[in-house]
C-alpha cells in the first residue's frame, strides 16, 4: 500500500513569535513614555484641588471676620494657627480624610491678615510637591522648588 501525502498551501493562521515581541516592545515604549506626563498631570490636579480648597477656606475665614471682626480663633481651640476649625483640615475635602493629598494650616493669623497653606501629606502621591499658599490680600504661592520659602517667581499657582 502506497500512501501518498497531500501537502496543502494554506494561509498562515495568527501571529509569528516576532511579530508578538515587537508589539510588545511598542506597547512598552509609549507606556513608558506616557506613564510620567500621567503623573505630572495628577500632581497638578491634586495642586488644583488644594488651591480650591485653600480658596474655600479663605472664603470661611472672611465669614469668621465678619461674625467675629477678626481672623483670630480660625483654629481648632479658638487658636490663632493650626488645623483649621470653620472648615475641612484636609484636602481634597470632598473626600475622606484618609484619602488625603493636603493638610490645611492657617499658617499666620493676626486681626487684620492671615496666610493659610496645604502642605502635602508625606504618604500620599504628593509628597515632594511643595506647599500651595494663599494670603488674605489675595497673594497666591506655590513652593514649586520644595525649600520652604516662596521665592519672588513662586508667586503664583500656574508657575
């Protein structure tokens, strides 16, 4: 009995070892590449959540100069700084305090002025990130180097 083999032409079905290896390697060249512009823009995002929050504060604490006709006793303990006591100690404030990105502090407070800052939290994502400073005569710092001063071109939130 003589058999004879058919050899058949077909198609080549699915994906060769190195044509997987290459989409591969694409893929992980544009993460690789997409994953820190990522992060840069939740850094800023959480910044912009503080900067509303630190707004929002202002806006509690010119209620508490109205009610009291002095930003003294803003804080917790009718203090003069700290956490403060009109409004959320944290930010993002719409969200839970263990989810936190920002402490809020009212950093200096007299009759007539005051100076409040989120500082970031040092387990969250934002830590590094510098404080975000807002003054009641409407001066807005952001300390983009991170050394604990507002130099003079840190004087603004876009910077």
């Amino acid at each position: 009995m003589n058999t004879v083999l058919k050899i058949t032409n077909k198609p080549q079905q699915g994906f060769s070892l190195i044509e997987l290896m290459i989409s591969v390697a694409i893929i992980g060249i544009i993460a690789a590449i997409a994953y820190p512009s990522y992060q840069g823009f939740i850094a800023s995002t959480n910044r912009g959540a503080a900067q509303a929050d630190l707004m929002s504060l202002a806006a509690a604490m010119e209620r508490h100069k109205a009610a009291s006709f002095t930003y003294k006793g803003a804080a917790e303990s009718s203090a003069d700084t700290g956490n403060p006591a009109i409004f959320h100690k944290h930010s993002p404030s719409a969200e839970l305090y263990a989810n936190r990105k920002y402490d809020l502090y009212i950093s200096e407070s007299s009759g007539s002025a005051f100076l409040i800052e989120a500082k970031p939290v040092s387990s969250s994502s934002q830590a590094g990130d510098g404080n975000v400073a807002y003054y009641s005569d409407g001066r807005r710092a952001w300390d983009a180097n991170n050394n604990g001063t507002y130099g003079s071109s840190e004087f603004c939130w876009s910077c």
